[in-house]
C-alpha cells in the first residue's frame, strides 16, 4: 500500500512460517533470568548457520552476533532480551510452556524470533550492506541488575553509534507501532524498611511499641512525598507493596518489614526520594519511639529515547504501516534495562502493536494468559530491517 523503495520489501517468503516457529519453540522451552542456557545454545546454534556473523557470548546466557558490510559505514546495535519470568502458564494452546511455573509472560520469545529472522536477512544480503550491524540477544531483562548493564560493561555497545530495540504489546493493537521521543519508561528502584519497636500482649498496648500502627500509619504518610514534598509535574509513584508483620491475634510483633518500589523519571527525583522515605520513616518512628532501617536499591536507569533516531524510526514505521497506524506512545512508570545501552549510545526503544481483542488476545504483560498476536511478529521485523537499512545509509561512523 505504501509507496517504499527497501531491499527487504517484501520480506522473504520463509520468514512468516519460520519467525513463528522458532517463537512458538522458545515459548515452550522459557528460561529465568541469568538461567538462559538452553535459549542462548538455541539462538548460537541457528546463528552459526548462517554466513558471515562473528558470533560471542560475552555471558554465560547472552550471545552476541556481528555483521561486517562490504564496505566501510556506521554501526548499529539491535537488541532482543530472551528471558522469560516465574509464572505458571495458564494458555491451552498446543504450545504452551513445558517448564512449570515459568513462562514467557512477556514477549521475549518473539523479540528473540524477530531478531534471528533479521539477523538471518541481513546475513544474506551482506555484500550489499555497508557498515558494521551487532545483533544483541540479550539476557536477564526482567532481574536487577539485569543484562543489559553486563553487556554494556563485556563492551558490545563500544564504538556503536545507535542501539535499537522494540517490545511486542499485547495492548497495542495488531498493525500499530509506538513510538515516543523522549522519556518513555521509569526507573523502577526499590525499597525496604524495618521497623523495630517493642513486642508484648495485645492486652496492654501502651506497654508495647506497636510496629503494625506505625508501619501502617507509614504506609499512607510514604504518599505525602508523592502529593506534597515533590514537584506535582515530575513524574513519581511511591508505592508499598508488601507489608509482612506478626503472626497471631494476641501478640503485638516486635518488627516490621515494609517493601516497595518508586518510580520516577528525573535524576532530580531519584536521588531525593530515598532521603525523603528515610526522613519520613525516621520521623513517624521516632514519634512512638520505634527505630527503623531503611535500605534503598536503585534498578534501572529511565528509558530516554533520542530525538534524532526516534524520529528516524518514525519515518521508517510510516513508510512500513501508514501514518495512523503510527500511534504515540504516552510514557510509562515500568522499567525497562535497554537504558543500560542508552546510557552510552544514543537509542531508541518502541512498542510493535501485538493485541487482537477479537482473538482475544487482551491480557497484559505478565498475566499467566498473556500471549500476542504473531501477525506483530512480521511488522518487529520490517521495522528493524528498515530502521538498520535508514542508518546505514547515514554517514556517521
Ligand atoms: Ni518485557
């Protein structure tokens, strides 16, 4: 429909049928993060098939895949995260996972699929590139520390000039991509405080320093920082999400444990909450004469997308689907580890629209029935294709 002068429009006829099956293969066969041995072995041996690709695994469950064009050019980074997460599947398909209470509740079997058929394409044409392409299979995207930041350290973005890389969304309609310049995820760091106070009857509570009372009263004033100690427009969520005390009804408990998480986009903003939790945690115990100990643990850096190379993928992603299937993607406060590679290159990470509500492929991320709609699968790789053929053709490097 489109009017679009690219060597790898169309694809090959074997992508629809092979992209699927490898898919559908890893689907089955999920691995945690950091455990991606049989899934990093799987990625090895199709790439070794394939002409041309240097191939390392700078860890022990990533591999890495480089393609040299024919003649001198700039180097682009394409990245694909292949670990799957704890939760037990709840699909009925006939390729479900095998492995109990693991799946691939994310779609990184597909971006792990996108990525082999682009690399196995590109590999075929690479007399007629120029340039230098690094293909990222990428461990331990869901588990802090995660990969990425092991990759960026092993050097596989060194001398790279932009990383690209996408999410399949399963409530991102089929056919649509999203694209943001710009901030587009959170940094999602984390928190725990303890509180410790005195244990005693339920009886006598004035004899006691009651850590549930405080805990939860902690609980509602840990959203003060959110409504009245940080500028209402930096974007920011405070938010407890496990609060473990005690264990009968006549016994007040001697501590407290209280977990959570904090969202937020600006560095600002990131360094000032932890001393704010501390402040407020200090500040409520020291009323009852509890003490607490609070331990922060920051996990990714935000998602910042680069202006030029998102609007690049903008164009490559209106010649490949139509500017209304184009959609932008309002931010998000999930994390995501490509900021890892953001961090040292300029990058971008967009969303391939992967839902079909009359499929009834409806559910999120991380649902136990979450799937996509495999049709995404063919537009993830037109994207890379066109995106990587637009950057070759640049003349830095
Ligand atoms: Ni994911």
């Amino acid at each position: 429909m489109n009017q679009i002068s690219s060597k790898f429009e169309p694809l090959p006829d074997w992508v629809a049928e092979q992209v699927v099956s490898w898919r559908r293969h890893l689907h089955q066969h999920p691995e945690l993060s950091f455990q991606e041995h049989n899934t990093a072995a799987y990625v090895e041996q199709l790439l070794q098939q394939w002409e041309g690709l240097e191939i390392s695994r700078p860890t022990a469950t990533s591999v890495v895949a480089i393609l040299r064009g024919a003649e001198p050019g700039p180097t682009v980074a394409l990245r694909a995260d292949m670990d799957a997460l704890p939760i037990h599947e709840e699909n009925s398909f006939d390729f479900v996972s095998t492995a109990p209470g693991v799946m691939h509740a994310c779609g990184h079997d597909g971006h792990t699929a996108m990525l082999l058929a682009v690399a196995k394409i590109l590999s075929e044409q690479r007399e007629h590139l120029r340039g230098e392409i690094r293909f990222i299979f990428q461990h331990a995207e869901e588990l802090p520390p995660g990969g990425a930041i092991e990759l960026v350290n092993a050097g596989v973005v060194d001398d790279v000039d932009w990383v690209f890389g996408v999410h399949l969304a399963s409530l991102l309609p089929v056919g649509q991509i999203g694209i943001r310049a710009g901030e587009m995820m959170a940094s999602p760091d984390n928190f725990t405080i303890v509180v410790k106070g005195y244990g005693g009857h339920a009886a006598y509570p004035h004899r006691s320093i009651d850590v549930i009372a405080i805990g939860a009263q902690l609980v509602s004033h840990l959203q003060h920082i959110v409504s009245r100690l940080t500028d209402p427009l930096d974007r920011l969520v405070v938010s407890v999400t496990q609060f473990t005390a005690g264990s009968s009804h006549n016994v007040i408990p001697d501590s407290a444990v209280l977990k959570g998480t904090v969202r937020s986009f600006k560095s600002s903003v990131r360094k000032e909450v932890p001393e704010l939790i501390k402040r407020m945690a200090e500040g409520v115990a020291a009323v009852y004469g509890a003490t607490v100990d609070v331990q922060f643990i920051y996990g990714y850096e935000p998602v910042v997308n680069d202006e030029w190379l998102t609007s690049l993928v903008k164009e490559a992603a209106i010649e490949l689907v139509g500017e209304e299937a184009v959609i932008a993607t309002p931010p998000a406060m999930g994390g995501e580890d490509f900021s890892a590679y953001q961090q040292r290159v300029p990058g971008t990470f967009v969303n391939i629209g992967a839902g079909n509500e009359e499929a009834g492929i409806v559910y999120p991320h991380h649902h136990p029935k979450f799937t996509f709609d495999e049709d995404g699968l063919l537009n993830g790789v037109r994207l890379f294709l066109r995106v990587t053929e637009k950057l070759l053709s640049e003349q830095q490097g």
